[in-house]
C-alpha cells in the first residue's frame, strides 16, 4: 500500500501530537491536588490507573501510527531520488 504524502504528514503530526498531550496529561495527573488521582495517604486511586492505563495505550498507538507517517514519507523521498 502506497500513501500519499498528505496522509503519511498526517500521521505523523497525529504521532506527534499523542505524545504531546499525553505527555503533559501524565504531568498534571502526577501532580492532582484535588484528591481524583491519589487519595489522603497518598496512594494511587482508580481514577489514577485508569487514565495511566489510557495515556500507555496512546503513547504506543501514537508511536506506532507516528512510524507508518514517517516510513511512508521516507518512501515517497526513495521513489522521488
């Protein structure tokens, strides 16, 4: 399968921008003052390892759908040389 140049940037800007959020997501669940993610002791809550859960799923979808983007651009710079 061959993709077009606007579809491979596409994904990998979506690659890009997984981790971006995400990355900064994890910094403001570690750092919740408002009791959702860690409770009075100081240990994780549910609420914590569920969105820890969601924020690793999208870190290696974003990686993996990132590298198709970036393995599909470097096709189309083999084929254009």
């Amino acid at each position: 399968m061959k993709l077009s140049r606007s579809v491979s940037w596409f994904l990998l800007a979506f690659g890009v921008w997984s981790w971006f959020i995400w990355v900064t997501f994890i910094k403001n669940l570690w750092q919740d003052a408002s009791g959702l993610a860690f409770d009075d002791a100081g240990d994780p809550t549910g609420y914590f390892w569920v969105h820890l859960l969601l924020a690793v799923t999208s870190f290696v979808l974003g990686t993996i759908i990132g590298a198709i983007g970036l393995r599909g651009l470097r096709a189309l710079r083999r084929e254009r040389d």
